[in-house]
C-alpha cells in the first residue's frame, strides 16, 4: 500500500512530458536524390513520352488556328482557360461530406467568379467596345451608361455574394465555409490578375501574348527533351525530375529562339498592330520603329564562309533577348511554386484534362509568371508614353456627352478657320 502511494506520489511530482506533434507532411526517403526517380531512368518513359508529345501536337495546332483568328478568339480561349483553372482549384479543397449538407455553396464560387470577369473585362474592354458602336447613338449611349457604372454594378454584385455567404453559414460548418471563402478568393487574385495581364497583352499586338506564350512552350519542350536524353543532375527537390542539364538547355534554346521567333513574327502586321476595337477585320497599321529592319555588315571573316555580307535584324528582337531570359531563368519558378503546392496538397497533378501534361492549370503556371512580365516590360521599356489623336478621341467619345462632343466640334472648327486666316 506504502508502495502504490509512493509511485502516485512521485508521478504526480513528476513533470509531464510533452510530446511534440509529428508533422503531417511526408519525410522524403534518403534513398531516392530529391524524393523521386529521374526522368532518365525511367522505364516508361517512352510511353509516357508519345502520349505527351501527341497533346502537344494537338494543343500547339489548336492554339496555332486561334491565333490565325485574331484577337477575340484569343480573348475567348484565354477566358475558356480560366475557366477550367477556377473548376480545377474550386474542386482541389472541396470535401463531398460538407458540401452535402451546404446545397447551393458551390454556386456561390461561381457567382464570384462571374463577378469578378464582369469587373476585370468590363475594365480592360471597354474602350474597344465604345470605338465599336459609336455608329449606332442609342447602343452607344446605352454602352456609356454601363460603363460608367461599371464599378457599381461589380460593386453590388460582390456585396449580394457576400450577404448571401452569411446566410448560408451553418452551425459545426463556419470553419470549413470561411476557408473555402479565403480560398475562393485567393483563386480570384491569381488567376484574374494574372490573366487580365495576358488580354492586356492581346490588345496591345498579339505578338506581345504570342512570343512571350510561345517562349515558355518553347522552354517547357526543351526541358523536356535535354532532361529526357541527358538529365543526370537533380536541380531542385519540388520538381524530382526537373535537371540541370534540362535547365540549362532549355535556357540556350530558348534565347536563341527569342531572337529568331521576334524576327519572324514581327513581319506580319496582323501580329503587331494593336487592336483599338472589338471588330475581326484584317489590320493594317504603322509598324513603328520597333519592326522596321535594321541593316548590319557582317564582318569579312564571316562572310568568306558564307554567302551573307549583311543581315537584317528588328530592334525588337533586342528586346525578345530580355523576355527569353526571363522564360529560361524566372519563369520556371512558377511551375516549381506549383510543384510545392501539389506536395502541400499530396496530389500528382491539379486535373487530368491534358494527356500527359495534367490539368490545365499544370500548363498555365509559368505562362501566368510570363504574362505579368510581359506586360510590365512593354509598358516599361517599349510602349511611348506620347498622347495620340486615338487616346484623345478616347477620352472624348468615353466622358464627353453627344451635346458636349458637338460644342467641342464647333469651337475646334472655329479655332483652325482662325488659325487659317491669319496664317
């Protein structure tokens, strides 16, 4: 008896010993280099290599016609894509257990989502759907008075989702429908913010969407290819199979064909001019400096072995140089950024839409990273900052009214018969 109070005695006197909590995540074994096998020594590799080369195909001819017609195609694919991104990330936190007892929860996300194109390309397209209609007063009148309430009109749209998110919310259910509230929103910013980017892009010129897009396709290929034949060297732990020697090829083979692919694409006018409405006709424009050729002799050494004793080059290709970098060396940090959020997550791919390649979220990491690159070195670096009749017409089509716009006619009318005596 004196035995058993003791040991309770100095049990209880003993501290408790607190036994740290073992993490969910799963500990990569010693045995595999970066957690996985690599691509070279994979058995079936072959397969899997015809079965993605044959999407591939199917995807670069698919995408290779809508770019043929023209910048609304464009926009439409581009739309269509952010689509099944949004129902791919909608789908990647769902629990079947709770949304049976949430009927109706999963239109909410689509009712932001809604919302949030209504706001993004009510913003980016507007302009061009106002140069569109101005022929017609009343579409046009009936256009303006949407536009300038545009914001509004998101704004309330936004605030009955939000209302009708609370009087959704349920007793032993708050945590899991404000995650998938936060989480809603965080599939807005990155792919609406991303993508508002690549239409910006489109309208600008769809050389501008199509060298950078055509460069991480460009990019993904090669890295593919050198890591399939010669990959021996593991280059991060997030992508198993991602190498140096993949890395580096791809890097040399995209630059070069950022200098080739600017100078090819830039010939055509239908690529480079921008786009000031929402029409499809074939566009005819000034290329600018950017793509008028520049003429440079060769040196004689060089032209002793060839026939060349001068080559053209189109100064934007300088500027290509700059966003092959950038696709060889930065952007594939958005597929390892994926990589990482699939490990999170403990899946293989985000969808199975694409044979081979996985969902098409798996193909637009990078593309996303490239976009925003793409737009912020245009507006940067290339586009003049000068004012033009169009922006001016703009701006005066936009805010001013038919009264306004008739008073500005008169006075500029006066004012160069003015100018025109006196000269």
């Amino acid at each position: 008896m004196q035995r058993e109070n003791n040991s309770s005695l100095s049990s209880a006197a003993s501290p408790r010993v607190r036994h740290r909590k073992r993490s969910n995540e799963a500990i990569p074994e010693p045995s595999k280099a970066n957690g996985g096998k690599l691509l070279l020594d994979d058995r079936n590799k072959y397969k899997s290599m015809w079965i993605r080369t044959y999407s591939t195909v199917w995807m670069i001819g698919g995408f290779a016609l809508i770019v043929y017609m023209g910048h609304l195609y464009i926009t439409a694919m581009v739309v269509v894509i952010q689509i099944f991104m949004a129902k791919e990330l909608f789908n990647l936190l769902r629990k079947a257990h709770e949304d049976r007892h949430l009927p109706g929860f999963r239109l909410l996300n689509w009712h932001f989502f809604v919302t949030a194109m209504l706001f993004v390309y009510g913003r980016l397209l507007s302009q061009p759907l106002v140069n569109t209609i101005t022929s017609d007063r009343f579409l046009y009148q009936f256009v303006s008075s949407l536009i300038k309430y545009h914001m509004a009109i998101c704004y309330f749209s936004y605030i009955a989702g939000f209302i009708w998110f609370i009087l959704t919310l349920k007793k032993k259910m708050y945590k899991y429908q404000f995650g998938q509230y936060a989480w809603t929103h965080m599939i807005l910013i990155v792919v609406f913010t991303q993508s508002s980017f690549t239409v910006a892009n489109i309208f600008e010129g769809i050389f501008w969407f199509l060298l950078p897009a055509s460069l991480i396709i460009v990019n993904d290929i090669f890295a593919y290819i050198f890591g399939f034949f010669f990959g021996r060297t593991p280059l991060i732990k997030l992508s198993p199979k991602k190498t140096w020697e993949g890395f580096i090829g791809a890097s040399v083979t995209t630059i070069i064909s950022a200098f080739v692919l600017a100078n090819i694409l830039g010939r055509f006018q239908w690529l480079t001019c921008p786009r000031k409405d929402l029409s499809t006709g074939w566009l005819q424009c000034d290329p600018g400096p950017l793509f008028k050729p520049e003429y440079y002799t060769l040196p004689g050494w060089i032209s002793q072995w060839f026939t060349w004793k001068e080559i053209s080059v189109l100064p934007v290709q300088w500027h290509a140089l700059c966003l092959g970098l950038f696709a060889s060396i930065i952007a594939p940090f958005g597929g390892f950024f994926a990589s990482g959020f699939k490990r999170a997550f403990k899946i293989k791919d985000f969808g199975d839409s694409i044979p081979g390649h996985g969902g098409i979220t798996d193909r637009m990491d990078c593309q996303m990273v490239m976009a925003v690159f793409a737009y912020i070195y245009l507006q940067s670096f290339v586009a003049r900052e000068d004012i033009t009749v169009e922006m001016i017409l703009d701006q005066i089509l936009t805010n001013f009214s038919f009264e306004e716009q008739q008073s500005l006619l008169i006075k500029l009318e006066q004012i160069l018969q003015d100018r025109v005596a006196y000269s």
